[in-house]
DNA sequence: TATTGACCTTACCATCATGGGAAGGTCAAG
DNA sequence: CTTGACCTTCCCATGATGGTAAGGTCAATA
C-alpha cells in the first residue's frame, strides 16, 4: 500500500512516516518503479507499534530502544520493564510539577476578586513572591 | 547593570533576556556607548515577573498579556483571574495525560517479569492493544 | 486520448523556549 | 600593555510536528 493508506490505517500523518523514515527510527520503505513508497502489513504493524508507544508519552529515542527489543526475540523482559519504569518516573516528576503550579495558582486565583477593580493576588505574586 | 548581573539576579539566563527583546515581550533595554545593555531596577523587577510566570508555566504569550494587564492600574482583576484560571485548566488537562500513561504502563509494568526471558505484557501491549 | 483530481515526491520554513558556539569588541585590573 | 572576564551579533540545534510549494504519477472519466 502507499504512504497515504499506511498512514490512515497506523494513525501517523505521512510527514511523520517519512521523518521516521528519514531519522533512521524505520528502515526505509521500498519504492515502486515510479519512486513511490510501498508498505507490507509488517511495516503497518511497526508503525502501530510506533503510534501506541507515542500515545504512552515514550520519546523518540525510547521508542527506538522498544522496537529493537520488540525484534529481538533473544531479549530479556528486565531491558524493557527498566524503560517503562525509567518513563514512569519521568512522567511522574513532571505531573508533580505540573501538580505544584496547579496549586499556586489554584490559591491564588480562589484569592482573587476577579471583577472590575485592579487588585489582584496573581499579579501582586508575580510581582514579588 | 550590564546583562550578566541582571541574569543572576534575575534567574534568565542572558541568552534570553536578548531572545525576549528581540521578540518584543520586553522594551529594548538602554545602552551604554559602547553598545552594552543596561538594566534598571524596574527593568530587574519585570525580569523577575517573567521568570515568575515562566515558574508556573505560563506561555510567553499569556506571559505577554499579564505584562500587560501588571502595567495597567487600569486593569480589571477579571482579565487576570480568567488567564490563570483558563491556564489552570490546561494543566489540569494535561495532568490527566499523563497519569492516564502512567496508569497503563504501571499495570503493564508490574505485570512483566523483569527477567532473563523475552515475554513480556509491555512489548504485548505495544504490538497490539 | 486527453484531462482532471487525488495522490505522491523532495525541499524548505515555522513552531516554542532554550542552549551552544564562533568571531570580534569592551572594560577593568594588574 | 596585556590579560581575562565580560559583552555584542549571527548562525545552528533541539523534538516532534505541521505547512506549503513545485513538480511527478496514476487511475478514472469525458
């Protein structure tokens, strides 16, 4: 199938396809006499592959870590749980940061008046906190 | 004082204190006669409003409007009010991402041995889900 | 058969906020 | 007068993605 096809049926935009391709994450795709790339139920399933590890948050480079595992049949499950769990903690880090400014703001935003006067405890903490 | 203490006082590193002029968040900084930057007292204060805003994960553009409105005695605390507030529900959002990743790939993880062997729930998952 | 419209190709530019580095000018202390 | 710390501008890179432009291909239809 075309670019356009293996792009509807893994959920990846035809740009991202060809950046992959481009980056060295995906082998390159054969092309047709005519220069067209052409993809097998086996590129699809990279691809799908590709798309669920993005939908977990996994970066690129992880991702090319999961898929070497993924071809290795020699692997040990221990190299891919290190991953997971390593991602774990990252996305944990970042919802508590994300967590520590909700609740700033949160404060400071119950503690603001939010009507037509100037006062204001969100400006007056940015000001000097 | 010249850009170097301003960026230590201020906690933005040179480098940006020059990206933010340049992109007209902040008025061009005076100059001395040989061309250096020159920074006030009042200049320290924005700077450090902005490191504030950045602090919290406000977009230079919401940065921008919060400028704005902490210049305007003018201002209605209701302007301020809804950019925080709708900034709060952003990372609001953005937090249930991720815990959402972070559910998945904890059952996956805890479900994988973690061993010598190659079978395993997480590369499972990312084949087909 | 000629045209049309949907598809494909590469190549370049933009995002957002930040850092790195090069090439060269300035300043203050020794 | 030299040295070292600072400053200037300019260009490049990141990561993952989208946009667009200029041009080639293909299949169906008039």
């Amino acid at each position: 199938m075309n670019i356009g096809e293996a792009s509807k049926a893994s959920g990846i935009s035809a740009k991202m396809i060809r950046y992959y391709e481009s980056t060295g994450l995906i082998t390159a795709a054969s092309r047709s006499a005519s220069g067209y790339r052409h993809y097998t139920e086996d590129d699809l399933n990279m691809l799908r592959f590709i798309r669920r590890g993005r939908d977990l948050g996994f970066s690129m480079a992880h991702i090319g870590e999961l898929l070497n595992l993924w071809r290795d049949q020699q692997r040990a499950s221990a190299d891919v749980k290190r991953i997971a769990r390593q991602h774990i903690d990252d996305l944990n880090q970042r919802i508590r940061n994300l967590q520590e400014m909700v609740a700033t703001l949160s404060q400071l935003a119950q503690a603001c008046h939010g009507d037509n006067r100037p006062n204001c405890p969100i400006i007056e903490a940015l000001e000097h906190s």
